[in-house]
C-alpha cells in the first residue's frame, strides 16, 4: 500500500487527472483528490479540508494556475504549488515561479513529477518546522521580555570596557527617562565617581573570577538619597549582567529591626529591675506599715496629739508607697509575660458587693453615693478571682477620685450579652477630653498635669487593668464627656474555650 497523498488537482480535463493519478500511485503515492476547475470549487475545497499539495494545469476555460496560485496566497496556507502542463512557454514559467509557483513540469516528462514532489514536499515540511522554531522562539522571546518585565529590579548589560550595552529600567523608575539614555553610556558618565569605580572594581572581578559579585551603594534619586544591591554576574565573554534592586526599605526595616530588639532588651531590663527594687522595696515597707499600725493602735503605749498625727502621715505614706510598688510589680510581671491567671467559677454578684464594700469609706470621704445594677442572669464567669476584683477596684477607684468637689455618684452595672459579659463603672465625675482619651491606657500617665496636682496618683491602675482585661480573651473601652461624667466598660468572656499559656485552671 502505498504512501497517502492528500491532492487538490486544479484540472478540466478528467483523462489528465487519471493519468496524473496513475503516475502517483506509480510512485509510491496512495492518493487522496479533489478535482476542481472553477475558483469557487478550489475555495470550497481549501476551506473544508487540508491538502498536501496542488498539481494545477496552468490554461483551463474558467481558470488558470495564476489566479489558483492567487487564491493559495489569500488563503495563507503554504502548500507546494506545482504547474502540470500540455504547452507552456520559459517565460510564462518564469513568470509563475517568480509568482509563487515551486516548479513546472510538462505532461510529456511525466519523469520528473514524483522527484519534484518529494522535493516539495520535503522543502514544506522544513519550512513548516522552520516557521514553527521561529513562532517558539518569537513565544520564548516574548516570555522572557515578559518575565524581565515583571522584575522589578534594574538590569545592565555592561561589557569590559565600562560600556552598558543594554538597559531595562526597574518598574518605580522615572517613566520620562528613557532606556536608550543609559545605553552606548561609560558608568562614569552616569554615575558619581564613587559609585562608577566600585562598580568598576566589582566588573572585573566578576569577569576574573566567574563568581557572582555583590555590592551596595548609595546614590540620590528625585531629591532622595537611596540604598543600591547590585548583583554582578558574568554574560558572555567580556560582558557582565548587572541587576540592581533598590534596597532602601529593606534597610529601613532591619535598622528599625535592631532599634526595636535594642528597645526589647531594655525594656528587659528595666521590667528585671523595677521587679528586683519592688520585691526588695516591699519587706521593709511592709514591717514600716506594720510598726505604724501597732503605734496608731497604742498596743506598745499612748501617744501625744501631735505623734498619733506623725504616725497618722506615716501610715498613709507607706501604705500610698506600697500601692505603687504593687501596680509597678504588676505591670512588670504582665508586660514580661510572666503573670499566671487562675481560672475559677467566680460568682459575679458576690464578687462585686465585696468589692464596693472596699471602696464605701473613700467613697463616703468624697461625698459619692455607691450604685450597683446586676443581671440577675449573670451569676457566674470564668476569671482570675483576684484580678477580676482588681480591675473593678481600680476603675472605681478611678472613679471616686476623679469625682468632683460636691460629690456624685458611681454606678457599677453587671449584664449578661449572649457569651459575653459586661460590666460598667458609670461616674458623674469631672470627665475626659476628647484629645486625651487615647492616652488613658499608657503607664504612667495621667491625661492632664493639672488634674494629676489635683489628683494625686500612679498612672499605672488603668494600663494594669487593660492588660488584664485582654489576658482574660476580653477588651476595654472608655465614653466620656468633659465637665459631665465618663463611663468604662470591659467585656470578659463568660466561659475560658481556649488554652492560654497564661491560664492555670483550679476548677
């Protein structure tokens, strides 16, 4: 069986296609055929099926070997064109090769039809396969440019001579600079000397070596000056790729890295210390007040007017000391991470009648009434006893001295909302203004140096109490009104679901 030859034959005579036929399959050929002799069969034909090759007559009544040959170009398939002709004259063959016809051959040397065709063919395929290498490479091409494109780095091509052969701007470059205006460019033509004879240096040594280079350089870009990387390596024989990454942010960044591990490590070591001093300042305060008391008390004798009002200051002194040694304790101890919560079934009611009970006497002293309003769905919540009571003690605390000079009222409201729990110490106090609130949770900080001389105090009660609001999985939040009153509320879950590693469960 012989090979299979899809053929258009473009001819008006059926007896020439036989012959045509018989002399394929006389050379190997199975062929395929479609006979046309009209331009719009031979349209018809190309649109619906794919050929190998078009033997054409070149005279017939209704068409010629030109206008097919026209017809092959508009369709723009490349199939070998062959003229088979009864009488044709060398120029009119001249003429249709220089046309786009691959050859002619008469009918009486049928001879040369099949080498003619296995040379056409052979010559199509390798032009397919050429177009086909030239369509990859145009593709490669393109995703190359592509990929370079989407580099956001600066790329130089540079030759030994110092010469940048090619350029490609990096993506944050001035779209009003050209590339060209780098190329065909000494580096000390574009360059500060410093920077040309660095890169200078670098050059040869990459083309020395064959190792890639890397250095950095500073250099002023639109009123700025930047932080370069430029990576050297070797392209060709005597020319070298540079890519160049503009490092400023990143150099940024790391400086801002080392100032915060340098503020990390001292504020290690100033919470180590504040914690050393505190334990150590504690013992003896704490015998201090002692002694105090048990002289106020007469257990070791009487005392005269004026030593029971020595005594008196010195009570108050030591116990306003120790407070502040334990908010500064506290605060170090939350800030290195290292407080503990223990976790309990804690009975809200109970736990804030005990704790406005502790606040009845400075709040009587300041002329504040006391006010509670509990949910009576809200009985239990998942907290630290003690630091539960501590945040309550320290926004009423907050909130009775912060009174005003008449007096008022501090309400403490506990509810229940949904998962969560809410409670709210509402003062009618001297209020808060709108450009201090945010700085009512800093340590140390009291939101104006006239009421902190009027209201003596640490600073620490409401950053302790935010810390331990969030080391609960809870939040706070504070509403105030200058000259009327401020409210703070914090939310703590009702129920401990995740581990913490702060948590120490007793239940």
């Amino acid at each position: 069986m012989g090979k299979p030859l899809r053929v258009l034959i473009v001819e008006d005579s059926e007896d020439d296609a036989i012959l045509l036929l018989r002399e394929l399959k006389r050379g190997g050929y199975d062929p395929i055929f479609e006979r046309v002799d009209t331009p719009a069969a031979m349209i018809e034909v190309i649109e619906k099926q794919t050929w190998d090759i078009l033997i054409s007559d070149y005279s017939m009544p209704h068409f010629s070997a030109p206008e097919a040959l026209k017809l092959l170009h508009k369709s723009g398939l490349d199939l070998p064109f062959i003229i088979l002709s009864g009488k044709i004259g060398e120029d009119t063959a001249v003429a249709a090769m220089k046309a786009g016809a691959h050859d002619y051959i008469m009918k009486n040397n049928m001879a040369r039809l099949i080498p003619a065709i296995e040379r056409e063919l052979q010559e199509a395929k390798m032009r397919r396969e050429h177009k086909l290498a030239e369509e990859a490479l145009q593709e490669s091409e393109a995703k190359n440019r592509a990929l370079l494109n989407a580099i956001p780095d600066m790329i130089f091509r540079i030759s030994r001579n110092c010469t940048i052969m090619d350029f490609k701007k990096a993506k944050d470059f001035d779209p009003l600079i050209s590339p060209s205006k780098f190329i065909n460019k000494k580096l000390n033509e574009l360059f500060p000397a410093k920077v040309a004879t660095q890169a200078e240096y670098f050059l040869e040594r990459t083309l020395q070596t064959g190792d890639t280079q890397i250095f950095e350089y500073q250099m002023e870009s639109n009123g700025r000056l930047n932080d370069y990387e430029a990576r050297l390596v070797v392209c060709g024989e005597n020319e070298v790729l540079a890519i160049v990454r503009n490092i400023t942010e990143r150099k940024q960044a790391e400086e801002l890295r080392l100032e915060n591990e340098e503020l990390a490590h001292a504020s290690k070591a100033k919470n180590e210390f504040l914690a050393t001093v505190t334990h150590e300042l504690r013992t003896p305060l704490t015998s201090i007040i002692g002694f105090s008391i048990l002289l106020k008390e007469k257990k070791t004798g009487d005392l005269n007017e004026k030593q029971e009002l020595f005594v008196g200051n010195i009570l108050k002194s030591s116990e306003h000391l120790l407070n502040l040694i334990s908010n500064i304790l506290d605060m170090t101890t939350v800030e290195a991470g290292k407080i503990k919560l223990a976790i309990e079934k804690v009975s809200v009611p109970a736990t804030l009648d005990e704790t406005l009970g502790l606040v009845e006497q400075i709040a009587a002293k300041h002329n504040v009434v006391l006010k509670r309003e509990i949910d009576t769905q809200l009985d239990f919540i998942e907290a630290d006893r003690q630091r539960f009571k501590q945040i309550l003690l320290n926004l009423l605390d907050n909130a009775i001295k912060f009174s005003k000079k008449e007096g008022g009222t501090v309400t403490l409201i506990a509810k229940k909302d949904g998962d969560t729990a809410q409670f709210s110490v509402l003062d009618t106090g001297i209020g808060i203004k709108e450009k201090d609130i945010g700085k009512l949770f800093n340590m140390f900080r009291q939101v104006d140096t006239g009421v902190s001389r009027r209201y003596p105090g640490t600073g620490l009660g409401l950053a302790i109490s935010k810390q331990l609001v969030e080391l609960h999985g809870g939040m706070i939040k504070v509403e105030s009104y200058y000259g009327e009153g401020s409210t703070f509320t914090f939310f703590l879950p009702l129920k401990q679901h995740k581990e913490n590693a702060h948590f120490v469960r007793i239940f």
